[in-house]
C-alpha cells in the first residue's frame, strides 16, 4: 500500500461484514486508524485480528446505531480521545426485512431501516461535523444505490431511505461549501457481492458480482486529503 492514509482518523459503521470490513481493512493498511462500528462484538474482533496482523490500527465500537443517544457518546469519546475525526464513512444499511410490495411491509420493517439507512446517517453527521471541522482535511463518504432513482418494484422501502440520505447529504454539502474543509459525498458501489444482495438475489451467482475488496480503493479516493470531489454521488461500474 501506499500511506495514502496516514496518520488519518476514520470511522466506518457496518464495518464487521461486507463492503464496510473491506474499507476498514483497506484505510488500516493505508495508515489510519480506524474506527471500526457494528453491532456484532465477535465479528469485530476478529476484524481487529486482521487488521492488527497486518500492522494496522483499529478501535472496535460495538454500537447499534438505532441507538441514537448513543452515537453522540461515541463522538464526545473520540473528541476526548483524538480531538478530531478525518474521515467518515456511512455504510450500515438496512433492506427492511427484505423485498415486498410497499402495502405488505409492516412498520416495524419500515421503521428499522428508516432508523438505519437515514436517521442514524443524520445522527452521524449532527454528532461528528464539529469533529472534521477540527480536521485539516474532513471527509465524508456515505453509501447509496441506484435504486433510490429507479422506482424498481419491490424496493420502495430501501429505495426511499437512499432517496432521502443522498438529499439529506448533497443538502449538507451545498451548506458547507465554501465555509469549510469537509468536502462530504456520496458512493454507489454498483453490484458488490454482499449478504444484503444475497438477501435480494438469493439465486445470484456472487462470482460473477464485484467483491468488497474491489471497491474499497474507491473509499480511499474519497477520503484521502488530495479529493476534490464534494457534493457528488460518484457511481461505480457505469
């Protein structure tokens, strides 16, 4: 690896599995330290495990973030520890309890992943704006889809929770830009093979998908001081 990283402090939410495990992995062996979020402790450790073995640093935080009171403690303890965060990353995703007709989702269905895929993302960027202000160089990248746009049968539910995290998102950059060192954007990996498009796609053949590891250096482009991208969703394999 290249340091593009160094010295960096990240946060990333969802980063026991999936495409956020492989940019927790890939910013440690880029030189930062990396805060690892998700709910599951084992998975977490043995992340850490990995990313210790190959010389990097993580913190592990163990942290449903429907937990909102508890995401503003998570900031207050890094201000305490660090005094500034470099890098965000926005990945936890909810699918609702899977696909189903808009009548058919039940409001606990809807209400988790409402809770994941919007309100936990606006708890994260109340709670941790001041602390990349503090950075030289604030970067965050949040996780969309394309299907927020395509009105595709069945994804109501995720579709609009994308839907309103990239306007809540490209929101914050416009009132941002120009008065500040964040530069804050928004990724859609395109088909990466994960549990939740397993979940999707049951009978999919995850060989023929990218893996997360192919989309991390995408994470790193966006989160390195040298970005100039701000208030963009920049989309993967189009």
């Amino acid at each position: 690896m290249s340091n593009r990283l160094q010295g960096r402090v990240a946060l990333v939410t969802g980063a026991s599995r999936g495409i956020g495990r492989a940019v927790a992995k890939r910013f440690a062996a880029e030189g930062a330290e990396v805060i690892c979020v998700a709910r599951t402790q084992g998975a977490l450790e043995e992340l850490d495990d990995e990313i210790a073995n190959a010389g990097g640093k993580a913190v592990l935080c163990p942290l449903n973030l429907r937990e909102f009171d508890k995401i503003d403690q998570v900031a207050a303890a890094l201000y305490q520890r660090f005094g500034r965060l470099d890098i965000l990353v926005g990945n936890a995703g909810d699918i609702g309890g899977g696909l189903a007709p808009i009548g058919h989702v039940d409001q606990k269905h809807f209400q988790e992943a409402f809770d994941v895929n919007v309100t936990a993302n606006y708890r994260l960027i109340r709670a941790f704006a001041p602390l990349l202000k503090a950075s030289d160089h604030g970067r965050a990248v949040f996780v969309t889809s394309d299907v927020a746009q395509a009105n595709m049968p069945y994804w109501g539910v995720y579709a609009a929770g994308k839907a309103a995290l990239e306007s809540i998102v490209l929101t914050w950059a416009a009132e941002i830009a120009n008065i500040s060192n964040i530069k804050a954007n928004l990724i859609d990996p395109g088909a990466v093979a994960t549990r939740m498009r397993t979940i999707a796609f049951p009978g999919e053949d995850a060989a023929t998908l990218a893996q997360p590891d192919d989309v991390a250096g995408a994470f790193v482009d966006l989160a390195e001081v040298a970005c100039q991208h701000h208030g963009q969703i920049i989309r993967l394999g189009r």
